[in-house]
C-alpha cells in the first residue's frame, strides 16, 4: 500500500492551530491537536492519522492500493461516519431508520479462553449489517422505542426511552441464544491522555472507600499484543487495555479492515463467502498506518471548559460534587509516562471519570458480561467535552445506546451505585437544576 496522497501532502502545508485557535468553540473542536506537536515527522504523523480517520475505504482490489479492502462485511466505510467531527453517534429515532452511527454487539452465555464474551457461532460478535458484492450481509437491526415517565419533586414529568431490538434479513441462520448490545460511536478526543493515566492509579481509585455505596472496579482483559490479561480502560466496559488494540478493534469489527493485530478477516466459519472474498493486503492496514492512526488519535486535545467565572456555572459545580456525582466523574487525574509519547506524560488533566467498572443499575444493564463486567457494570464515561456535543454533534443522544436525549434525562437513568447521587437531583428545585445544567456545558 502506499502510505501518503498528495491531498495529505498538501493538507501538511496546513498550520496546526496556535493555542489561542485552539480555544476556539466552533465545529471543529473535537478535532485539534494537544498544544505541542512542532517538529515535521509530527505535524506530518498527525496529518496522516487524520486522513487514515477520514479516509472512505473500498472494495478490493481497486486502483488505489492504499485504501481498499473494505469489508467482505462491515457497517461503515470510514471511522468518522461513527464518529462525525470526532464526537458522538445518534440513535435512531425509530425503526424505520438505520444504524447510521450505532452497532450491535452480539455474543452468547459463556466466555472465551481470556475470559472475554463468547461470539456467537454465525454472527461473531457484532452484527455487520453490510457486506461488498458476492457476500451476503449478516441483517438488520430495528430500533424501536419504549417511553416511560419519572416525576421530579417539584412536579415535573420527564419522559425516559428504552430500545426494543428487533432483526430481520437474516442471512446465516437464526440468532438465537444471544446477548445483544446497542453502542453509539463516542468521542475520540483525549484517548491518549487517558491511556497515560498508569494502572496502579486506576487500581488505586478502586481501592479508595467511598462513600453512598460506590464501589468501582478495574477490568482484567485481554492484550493481543502482550498475550498476557492488563488493565482495562478503553471501550464502554472498558473491555480494551490500549488505544492501541481499541483502534485495531475497531477497524476489524467496524469496517472490515485487517492489521497486524486482526490479521484474520472477520469472518465466521459459518460465513463462506466471506472468508473466500479477495483481501486488500496481509494485512489491509499497516503498522506504520496504524501507528499514525494511534499517534493521531493519542494527540487529539480534549476542548477546554468555558465560563469558568460564571457565577450560575459555579454554582451548578457546587451543587455537582454535593450530589455525588464527582465519586465516579473524578475532575481531576494525573497522567504517569507515556511508554511512546512525552508529550502526554505527567499532566494534569480534567476528563470526569475515574475510568472503572461501576454497577448502574437494572435500567442501563444489557445482561452482557464484557470479562469482569457485568451485564450492569460501565466504565464511567468522561464528561470532558460535554458541552460542546449539542453544538457539534445536533441530535445526538447519551450513554451508551444514545437513549437519553437530554442530560436530565441522561442524569436519570443512573441506578445502582449512582441511585444516591440521583435522588439528590430529583428532589432540586428547577433553578438549581439549571445551575447544574450550565455547569455540565461548561465541560
């Protein structure tokens, strides 16, 4: 393959943004770079990371070598279609509507050799709605929604929706037997400072008593590249220990895309057609490739927070870490040394997450054990960012299937190890709801 176009020759010639750029609000602010990239072999590693990101592969072969490959089956064409301006992904309204920035994990009871969920035999362990020509696509997936309605103390009705999955279309046989799983695409800025954060920090933050019944746990999972089980701190159970095996992942699950860690196309050994269908390459995707696709994603810069001095926004922190939401939504870390790159070591950072296992309760559970997670287990999703998801990402949902479509209504779902911090909230009066709001979009 070949590793560079002239486009990104020429989107080199670019400036990076100076810092003051970079404070900007506006549609690209999930996309900048961490303040700090000078040299050319950097400016030139991010410029291609970020066309590898964007890049819209095809069907092998083709005449340009560097980006086919796609598929045999896939759901997108390009990281960023679940991941529009680097943000968050969308629920469909209804099931009328495809998953265009949503995918569904699959698996049956039991686990793999590392301890890791069990792939159904035909399917595997995500559901690949399409497929390039003379392969079948696995089916469809349907969204429908069911509303129910949670009464605050001061009288006001706020309307909760839950998914209803149902398929169609199946083309390998019956999905029986199985777990299933709706994940919306979650922003990708900052992954590289929180891969900095050392475990025995993580594992400390678990350790910690807290109080309100919160408890907090650190993921065992696999390292393909390590063979060996590490903590885990990518992916909505934290069911990844790197960005590194988060991105390759992804590729090979998502677009189809094979690399030096998923050198095997995604194909069941039920799925013939499949597994006999032309490659792009041994593998599709590089390791200098996907190196610059890690070095890319590592470097992009989290937004910085707004409206510090507000007094409504301080308020509205006050009233946040009074509730308890800051036992598991952390403010504040501090990065150890990053094994490949300086510049995110030793940094303090505000991502909101403490990155463990938390039991949230009956209504978020998917009954999918991801190693030790729980079926009602999710890694504390960061809230850096936030504020900006309206603005850049417009109808997008919250949490981890994109059914709350507000923040009150994201706030409302918490159960379990969060039922006290939510309580809390109920019983506020409007004002202080709307200080707690302006604080949230402050993030």
């Amino acid at each position: 393959m070949k590793r560079y176009g002239l486009w990104l020759l020429l989107g080199m010639l670019v400036s990076l943004p100076a810092s003051a750029e970079h404070a900007a609000v506006n549609r690209e602010a999930f996309a900048q770079p961490l303040p700090g990239l000078d040299d050319d072999l950097q400016r030139e590693r991010f410029f291609h990371g970020r066309s590898l990101f964007r890049q819209a592969w095809v069907v092998a072969p083709s005449r340009d070598e560097a980006v086919d490959g796609l598929g045999p089956l896939y759901n997108r064409i390009s990281c960023i279609a679940c991941h529009p301006k680097n943000g968050r992904g969308q629920a469909p309204a209804s099931d009328h509507e495809p998953l265009r920035t949503l995918l569904v994990r699959l698996s049956r009871p039991g686990r793999d050799a590392h301890g890791g969920p069990l792939p159904h035999p035909a399917y595997g362990d995500q559901l690949n709605e399409s497929a390039i020509p003379g392969v079948a696509g696995e089916g469809r997936a349907h969204v429908r929604w069911q509303e129910q309605f949670v009464t605050l103390a001061d009288g006001e009705r706020i309307g909760l929706r839950s998914p209803r999955l149902s398929f169609s279309e199946l083309n390998y046989g019956p999905l029986d037997n199985v777990h299933t799983s709706m994940r919306v695409g979650s922003p990708v800025f900052g992954l590289g400072l929180l891969e900095a954060i050392e475990a025995s920090t993580l594992q400390a933050l678990a350790d910690a008593p807290k109080p309100d019944g919160v408890k907090g746990r650190v993921n065992q999972v696999w390292s393909v590249e390590r063979q060996r089980l590490e903590a885990g701190r990518f992916g909505l159970k934290s069911n990844q220990p790197d960005l590194r095996q988060q991105i390759a992942s992804a590729l090979h699950g998502d677009l189809g895309i094979t690399s030096p860690l998923y050198p095997e196309q995604n194909c069941t050994s039920m799925q013939q057609d499949c597994r006999q269908a032309v490659s792009g390459g041994a593998p599709e995707l590089d390791a200098l490739q996907l190196g610059d696709l890690h070095f890319y994603l590592a470097h992009l810069a989290p937004p910085p927070r707004r409206g510090l001095d507000n007094p409504e926004v301080q308020r509205g922190e006050r009233l946040f870490n009074e509730a308890g939401c800051a036992q598991c939504h952390r403010p504040r870390l501090t990065t150890g040394q990053h094994p490949l790159y300086p510049l995110l070591s030793a940094r303090q950072i505000e991502p909101y997450s403490d990155l463990l296992l938390h039991d949230m309760g009956p209504g978020l559970a998917d009954g999918r054990d991801d190693y030790l997670a729980s079926g009602r287990e999710w890694r504390t999703a960061p809230l850096w960012g936030l504020g900006l998801i309206e603005r850049i990402n417009p109808g997008a949902g919250y949490l981890h299937d994109g059914r709350a479509r507000t923040l009150e209504e994201a706030v409302l779902w918490h159960g379990g190890e969060a039922q006290v911090a939510r309580e809390r909230f109920k019983a506020l009066v409007a004002d202080d709801r709307r200080a707690l709001r302006a604080f949230l979009q402050s993030l």
